[in-house]
C-alpha cells in the first residue's frame, strides 16, 4: 500500500483518523443493534414459552377436573332379560352347549 502511495506521489496515509474515529463508532453501533436484537428475540422466546406453558397447564387442569366430575359408569348386565333355554345338542363331531 504505500508503495502504490509513493509511486502515485501520495503521502497522506489512508484511512485517515477521522475516518477510523467513525468505523469504531459504526462497530459500536451495530454490537449495541446486535445485542439488542438478541435481548429482543430472547424475551420473545421466554414468553411464548410461558404462553404455551400457561395454555398447556390450563388445559390439563380442565381435562382432570372433567374427569373427575363424570359419574362412574353405570354396570353393565351380563345377562339378557328374557329367559332363553341353554340349548345342547351332538351333530355327530360333539356336544355343543350354546348358552
């Protein structure tokens, strides 16, 4: 670089110190707008987390408080209300009992 400076006859060096004065500030400038970007989607996670986390647990306590106020399941007959006859009979292989 600064021989291409002397062959063009320059002696100014460049960058010069204003300008390096205002690539430090444009540095600083974009970490402090990455930062808060970052915060920005941290903060955006952590709640919709919670939301989630909120709805979630809200619909685990109606599922067990709904199953707790059903009644218990009415029994069940295990036999038929008319009277039917147990019916044996042999085809000839053996007996069968139909009950």
């Amino acid at each position: 670089m600064l021989l291409l400076q002397k062959k063009l006859g320059r002696t100014t060096s460049f960058p010069k110190k204003g300008f390096q004065i205002m690539q430090n500030i444009r540095s600083l400038f974009l970490a402090f707008v990455g930062i808060a970007a970052f915060t920005a989607l941290l903060f955006l996670t952590f709640s919709l987390a919670l939301v989630v986390g909120g709805i979630l647990t809200v619909l685990m306590v109606a599922r067990a408080l709904s199953l707790r106020m059903k009644p218990a399941p009415a029994p069940v007959r295990a036999k038929a209300n008319g009277k039917r006859e147990m019916r044996v009979w042999n085809d000839g292989r053996g007996t069968i009992i139909d009950l």
